[in-house]
C-alpha cells in the first residue's frame, strides 16, 4: 500500500480549507465574486505557508464552471481536470531549475493563444526570485500587456530579490507566518481523523518546531508517526523523533552562562553529547532563545511574534530581568559567529566548548560588549561578596598599607597617613573578592595584579599595592 505523505493527503481544495491566511483568502474571494480579477499576483512569505496552495485553488476557481461563493466547486470538468493536474490552464513552473531566459520565451510564446477550456490561463511560477535578470526582463514585456485572459502568480520566500519593475506590476500579497494555535488545531484535526493518538504537549511541540509552516508541521508529524508506528505519540517520544531540544535546557544554560559557570556549561553541553543531539540544531536553537529573550526584554506585547507557549514565556520574562541587553547581544554575536563556523567544523564539540566559554569568560574578549559584561560579573561578584567578612590576612594587609614606606606607595601616589580605625565598606568589599577580581582582569594585567594586593590609603580609599620594575611601569602607563 502506497503512503501519501499528510501534506498532500491534506492539501486543502477550497479557500474555506486554508488556515491561517484569512486576509488573502476574503481579499481573492471578493475578487472572483466581484469579478475584478487581475492578471498579475506576487504571493511572498517563508515556506510552507500555503502561497501555491492559494494560487491552485484561486486557478480552480477562476475557471470553475458554478463557482460557490467565490471557491471552486470542486465537481465540475474544469474543476476537477485541474485537480487531477491534467488540465492545460493551469502551468507550473519551478523557477529554482527553470530560471533562464529561454525558459521564460516558451512561456511568453504560449501565452498567445487563448485557453482550450475554461476561461483563463494561469501560470504558477513558483520561487520566482531564481530567475536570471535576462528571464525577468522577459517575463517584463508580458506582465506589462497581458492578455485578458492570462493570470500571473508568482510566488517566492525572498521577495527583496524581485526586480522593482516586476513588483510594481503586480498585486501583492504577505503569507503570514501561521501562528502555533493554527497549526495545533489543524494537527488535532488531522490526528483525529487518522486515528493517531497524541499528546496535547506533543501536538504543540510539533506546532512550535514548524516554525510557522503548516507543511513543515505536516511532515514532523509523518515522521513521528512513522517512528512510532500505532503507538500513543508522547512529548518524549517526539523530542526524541526530532532530535530536538526541550527548551528547558536553554534556561538552564543561560542561567550558567550568566553566572561564569563554566563546568556547568560544558556539563549541559555533555549531557546534548550523550543523548545524541545534533549540535548544529542544538546552536540555532540557543540562539533563538536568546533573540527570544530579547525581544521579550525590548519590546511589550512580543508574545505573537515570538510565537512560544504561555510557560516558556513566563520563564522567558523572568529571566529578561537577569540580563543586560548588551549582555545578550554580546551572547548572539558569539553565537552567530559559531553558527557560522560550526558548519564546517570538523570537531564541533570542542568548538562549541570554546565558545561557552567565551560566554562564560567575557575577560577572554577585548571589545567594548565584553568589557560591560566582565564589569557586570564584577559587580554581581562584589555583591554576592558584599555580606562576606575579611579574611585575617586580607585585614592585616590593608592596616599595614599604611605602614608600607613611602617610595614603595608611589607608584599610585598616595601620601602616607594614619591609619583609619574602620575599613570602609566599599573597600572591604573589593578586598574580600580580591582574587575573583584578578582572576577576571585581562592579560598582562592580570600577570602584574598577581603581584599587587590592595590597601588602605590614608583617606580611606582602595589603594592596590603594586612591585616595583615591569609591574608598576605597566600601571603607570595606563
Ligand atoms: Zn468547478
């Protein structure tokens, strides 16, 4: 028994069946029923959101014999002729491997004679930004007098390809992403109707990964069916179909990654090791997650476009509140880059630990974004710390400061005075977290401070104590 894939099984044949672009659908309706039609439409928007769907059923319709309010009737001749694909109105083109200018002259040569049956001619050209200057200059002659009875649609995922000569000829239309709700109730239709048995969780899990194309969600669906062949679909079973991520685990990576958790962070990436994930996906999606998080911090209402579940977004908010936004800028700069690199990457694991790493350690980085995330650290260690007592030698060493000689002070030129009975809070501070401090200063500073200690001016204000030779040359210069 021959399979056929939910997609196709499912295609919807009238206008009512379409999900999600109800704009496009009222707009063309109203054209047929009016009998308004133009003779060049532009379907744009991402993949699998139903733009050749639309075209075939609004060529149905425009040919159908006794139209039902504006949709094809589905029953007579024309109708049916074209949905078997054998009528001779309604051409296909795939401009990604028909995309040159001999191409594009048949179709131009054939426009000139008039349909056999029905009324129009319909070419569908799809992915129409493939074709080469001298195809689109053709096609320009035609769009610009076409005959009565010929219709245009040309659609296309990249719509700032198209020549402005070609756009301003034609009628537009966006494709909406389709949002997660859709695509979850169509699934729950179409899983009721094959009998398929399936979580709600998993039905929205689905949903979210298509990323907003029902023909995306219709073919991670067949897969999980097929996987798990007359079993009960489980969350589980299709994050493991999938090889996806729970996005759980971003949460809990970000939450590492923000704290300069490096074990922590080298340990999740393990744990995707182990459970056999793929790591170029597992890239892209902690990437997503962070643009999710801030457009959530940036912006209000974000919660259409960012298209995730009532709990992820809670989660989502509360963790806005623990970043910076240069902080997470500077986290997707570094993973863009890795996203790019890591194509390529013959040992992706270990190029992925660097760049945790470098997540972790913004003191490994010396730009202007790194330097406010490594102040951050800074900050929130010293506050962590700020309960903490001095330890005894710590104390000894800031009252000595002012017993140090006067040559050896110099270098930060601080006269010698009494010592101040009380240490201020704001010194003690630094003194108690003295070593996280150097452990995040850059290179060669961080060789010289190990030398250094701080104390206690006469004013009672932080002094660092540095050697005398390369050390304190190093700060007078800076
Ligand atoms: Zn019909």
């Amino acid at each position: 028994m021959s399979y056929t894939a939910l997609y196709r099984k499912f295609r919807p044949a009238s206008f009512e069946d379409v999900k999600g672009q109800d704009h496009i659908v009222t707009t063309l309706k109203n054209q047929i029923k009016a009998e308004r039609i133009g003779h060049a439409y532009l379907f744009c928007g991402t993949r699998g959101t139903g733009k050749t769907t639309i075209a075939k059923i609004f060529a149905k319709s425009v040919n159908c014999e006794s139209p039902i309010d504006g949709s094809p009737c589905g029953e007579c001749a024309v109708c049916r002729a074209i949905a078997a694909g054998a009528s001779m109105n309604v051409i296909e083109i795939d401009a990604a491997s028909n995309n040159g200018v001999d191409n594009i002259r048949e179709i131009v040569d054939e426009v000139s004679y008039s349909p056999a049956e029905g009324k129009y001619k319909v070419y569908i050209i799809d992915e129409v930004h493939m074709l080469s200057i001298g195809a689109f200059n053709a096609l320009l002659k035609t769009l610009e007098e076409p005959p009565s009875y010929v219709i245009f649609i040309l659609a296309t995922t990249e719509v700032h390809k198209i020549p402005i000569t070609i756009l301003s000829r034609c009628q537009r239309y966006d494709f909406k992403r389709i949002t997660i709700d859709t695509i979850a109730s169509r699934i729950k239709e179409l899983t009721e109707i094959e009998q398929v048995a399936i979580e709600d969780k998993a039905i929205r899990y689905i949903a979210k990964t298509a990323d907003g194309s029902m023909r995306d969600a219709l073919s991670l669906l067949d897969q999980c069916i097929a996987f798990h062949f007359e079993q009960e679909l489980t969350y589980d079973k299709v994050l493991d179909v999938l090889g996806a991520v729970d996005t759980e685990v971003f949460s809990r990576l970000l939450r590492v990654v923000l704290a300069g958790d490096v074990p922590g962070a080298i340990g999740i990436l393990e744990e995707m090791v182990i459970q056999g994930r793929e790591l170029t996906q597992f890239v892209s999606d902690f990437t997503w997650y962070m643009r999710n998080l801030l457009l959530v911090k940036t912006a209000d209402g974000i919660e259409d476009v960012i298209d995730v579940s009532t709990e992820n977004l809670a989660r989502l908010k509360e963790e806005a509140q623990m970043a910076d936004n240069d902080v997470i800028m500077r986290y997707i700069r570094v993973l863009s880059e890795l996203s790019g690199q890591i194509r390529y990457a013959a040992q992706k694991r270990i190029l992925i630990e660097m760049n945790l790493i470098k997540l972790c350690r913004p003191a490994m980085e010396t730009d202007t974004a790194s330097l406010a995330d490594r102040i951050r650290q800074l900050e929130q260690k010293i506050e962590q710390g700020a309960g903490a007592s001095l330890s005894p030698e710590m104390l000894a060493r800031l009252q000595e400061g002012a017993n140090i000689p006067r040559d050896s002070q110099k270098p930060l030129g601080q006269p010698k005075a009494p010592l101040p009975k009380a240490i201020p809070e704001d010194v003690s501070k630094v003194a108690s977290k003295w070593s996280v401090a150097i452990s995040e200063a850059p290179n060669p500073m961080k060789t010289y401070l190990k030398t250094a200690y701080p104390s206690l001016s006469a004013d009672g204000k932080l002094l660092v104590v540095v050697e005398d030779g390369l050390p304190s040359d190093y700060f007078k210069q800076a």
